[in-house]
C-alpha cells in the first residue's frame, strides 16, 4: 500500500471541493470518484445539445459571489433570464406558485381554493409539512397542487416530512399577497431572475478548477475508508493518505458509512429521495412549449414532476429538455419503462407529436437528491458534526452538510470554512 502525507485533505470535486481549494490555495488535496470534475454541476458533453444534470442556474443572494462569477466568466458566455414557470393543470398553464395565482384556474375552482384558504384554521405550531400546508393554505390549493405535485417531488408521504423541510424554498404566501396578485401581477420570490452560461452550468466549475493546482486533484480516486482517530483515509486504489484536516463534500450518509465511528441509529433516521433526470434531444421545436423555462406538473397521471427547457433558455430551435422524476430512496428505477410513459406523457400534453423525433438522451440519476429535513435528524447530525470537528474532520456542501441549497450557498460555507482551516 502507497502512503501519502497532506495537511487539507478535500474529499469531491463538486462546487464546494472546488471553493475550499481555490480560498485554501494551498497544502491540499483534492481526491474525486469520478473521472471528471464537477459533481452535481456538470454539463454532459454533446454537440448538438447542452445538457446538465436537470438545469442548473445561478442566482446570487450575495454581492462577493455575484463578483467572483462575472469575473470568472466572460460575459458573452452568460445569459440572463427573468423566470418562465408555469404549471400544467388540467391542460392549462397557469403561473407559479399555484398559490398565488388562484385567480387563472376555472371560476368554480378558483371559488372552492379562495374559500378553502379564507376558512382554513392555522395553527400556532404544526405536527409535519402537510399539517403545515392546510394550515396555511386550506383544501383547495393543497389538494389541487401543493400534495400531489410535493409528493411526486419527495417520493414519500407528506406526513413524514417536518414542517420546514425545504425552508426558505418555499414560496409562502399569506392571504393578503395572494388577493393582491389577482389584480396586480407579483410572482417575485427569492430567485426571480437567473444566470445561465451558453456552455452549461458546469463552465463556471471549469473556471474555478482553472484557477487551482491540478497536480493537486486526484480523478478517479475513491475514499472508502476513513480511521478519524489515527487520522488517514484508504482510497479504492489502496493508497493511504494521512491528513491533518479531512473536508468532506460526498454525501453525508455516505461518508458515515466509510468512518469508524459508532453511528448509532442516525443512518436510518437520515431521510431522502432520488431523482431519475432524462435529458431528451429533439430534431424540432415543440409547437405548444415556446417560451416556458421550466413546468410543473402536480398531475398524477404524468410520472414527471418537472420539465425544463434548455432550448427556450438557451435560445435554440430544437426541443430539448430534462425531465424530472422522484423515487424513494430504496427504489428499484427501471430507465426504460420511465422513458417510454415519459414520452407518453409529453405527447398527451402536446409537447411533442408524431412529426418530432428523439435524436439523443442521456440518463443520470441523483442519488440523493433531495434529502427531508428534519429536526431530529438535524440534531444527532450536529453532534456527529461537532464530534468529528474535534477530530479535525469537517464537511460541508448540499449534501455534506445534509440540507436543502444552491450552488452559492455552498461556495459561501466553504469560504468560511476555509477561513476556519488557514
Ligand atoms: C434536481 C436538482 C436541481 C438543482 N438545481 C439547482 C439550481 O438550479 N441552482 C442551484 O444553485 N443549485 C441547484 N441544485 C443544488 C446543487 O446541485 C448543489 O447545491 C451543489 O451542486 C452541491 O455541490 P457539492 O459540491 O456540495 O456536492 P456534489 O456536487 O455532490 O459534489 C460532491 C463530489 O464528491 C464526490 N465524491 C462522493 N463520494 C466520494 C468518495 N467516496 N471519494 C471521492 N469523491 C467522492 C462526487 O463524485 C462529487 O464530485 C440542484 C440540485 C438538484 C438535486
């Protein structure tokens, strides 16, 4: 066995391994399962299409981020849109969030939801996220929209789910706005504009990875065991590598299960879901989908949650689209039974038709992709955290950090984290 001494060891490439890396700058060593950079964020290769994993888009709530993008990538690389989201219902689309725009739906349904929401009963403290959603929302907007769309998303039942599970994501809306909208149209939430570059989301990765030692990464390397006490970890190429600091970015409940600490009960309290994401290319335009940048779909009789447009975004002529899919954590995902009612589903809305052809696909599936916040969970993780930060173990990202973010949120935790480790 090859042995290796680093002070910063980075576990994944993914925009938070990057981030430490480039604040670090230097003493580290970044080790990557996968042949390529980039984790979630990465743009699959095509000539004729740009495809990510399901669409990822930038928007910055920081200014020091926003600067960091702008001067990374060259502006003609980069589009800006204001959002285009609808949602299909009844073969109508109207505007999201359902909530607010109550008013679009047929008069006797936009009757049953404005009279569901005047009478609902809040409450002062709710027991789980559905609780939570007729509380603040009554019958109507949660049977119509909010339950089946959030259960297609979550794969599980909404009971299990704690109230907060996906925080400041959620587009709440007290009664007032929501009367407000129907004359005055004001569907702005925290992400109302985006940032999207030409090349795919994954051309900014590139840019912080050019800005970092290369001989510093290791692809294709994976970490499969890590002995905290004595501070090393085993790689998949029999290699072992002693660290002063080990930064995690792989999932968390991944990463528990490499360490040898006893883990107790938190494995299997640690809740999530997949998402099977199709990456569709077409030979034409679709003749109805012309504008929309991304639509939901609450129907169950569709196995689709969500379907965005790279073309409309991109500006492109030819259909081309990923298509969003929740499983359960343990489901068995059988691809081509999903594409093929996938297909299905999107003639029966007339996205596509017998004139249009499938040219090219590609298949990934996010493993997790949503994990279900919860208090409990959150709360044996703090202390696993703050135990392994006694022993110089730290991690961060989306998953690392076992939570619900964006991209810039894991670039703000891994500044600071780094901060922390120099
Ligand atoms: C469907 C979906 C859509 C999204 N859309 C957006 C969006 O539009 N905008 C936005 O801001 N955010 C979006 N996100 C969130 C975004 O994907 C994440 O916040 C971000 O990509 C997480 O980056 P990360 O570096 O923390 O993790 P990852 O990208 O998961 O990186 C972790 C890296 O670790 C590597 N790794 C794992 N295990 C090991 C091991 N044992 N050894 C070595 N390497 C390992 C992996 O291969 C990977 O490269 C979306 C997420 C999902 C699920």
């Amino acid at each position: 066995m090859t042995q290796n001494k680093v002070k910063n060891l980075i576990i994944g490439t993914g925009i938070s391994g990057l981030t430490v890396a480039n604040y670090l700058k230097d003493d580290y060593l970044i080790l990557e399962k996968e042949s390529e950079i980039g984790g979630y964020c990465r743009t699959i290769k095509n000539s004729r299409y740009v495809w990510d994993y399901a669409g990822h888009f930038y928007h910055f709530k920081t200014e020091e981020f926003k600067k960091l993008f702008l001067s990374l990538v060259e502006p003609d690389e980069i589009i800006e849109r204001k959002k285009v989201t609808k949602i299909y219902y009844k073969d109508a689309l109207i505007d999201y969030p359902f909530q607010t725009n109550i008013h679009q739906l047929e008069k006797d349904e936009f009757i049953e939801c404005l009279y569901d929401l005047y009478t609902k009963e809040e409450k002062e403290t709710y027991d789980n996220f559905l609780d939570m959603l007729y509380g603040k929302f009554g019958t109507g907007i949660v049977e119509k929209f909010l339950r089946p769309y959030n259960e297609k998303l979550y794969a599980i039942d909404l009971k299990k789910l704690d109230k907060d599970a996906m925080g400041r994501f959620f587009p709440y809306a007290d009664f007032d706005a929501i009367i407000r909208n129907m004359k005055v149209q004001n569907n702005t939430s925290y992400n109302d504009s985006f940032l999207y570059l030409k090349k795919g989301t994954q051309y900014f990765i590139d840019k912080l990875y050019s800005k970092i030692d290369a001989n510093k990464v290791k692809l294709n390397t994976k970490v499969v065991e890590v002995n905290t006490n004595e501070k090393y970890v085993i790689t998949d190429a029999n290699e072992k590598i002693y660290y002063q600091n080990l930064i995690n970015t792989a999932p968390y409940n991944k990463f528990l299960g490499q360490i040898d600490k006893d883990k107790g009960k938190i494995l299997e309290e640690m809740s999530y879901n997949k998402v099977l994401v199709l990456n569709l290319g077409f030979d034409k335009p679709s003749k109805r989908y012309t504008k929309e940048h991304w639509i939901y779909f609450p129907s169950k009789d569709l196995n689709f949650y969500r379907i965005g447009f790279y073309n409309n975004i991109l500006g492109s002529d030819e259909l081309s689209v990923y298509v969003e899919i929740g499983f359960s954590k343990d489901a068995k995902i059988d691809v081509e039974k999903e594409l093929a009612s996938t297909l299905d589903g999107m003639k029966k809305i007339g996205m596509i038709d017998d004139d249009i052809k499938l040219v090219d696909k590609s298949v990934i599936i996010m493993d997790p992709a949503y994990v279900h916040i919860s208090n409990k969970t959150d709360k044996d993780l703090q202390q696993v955290t703050a135990e392994l930060a006694e022993q110089d173990v730290y991690t961060t990202g989306r998953y690392g950090k076992w939570t619900y973010c964006s991209m810039e949120d894991c670039m703000i935790w891994a500044k600071e984290l780094s901060e922390k480790l120099k």
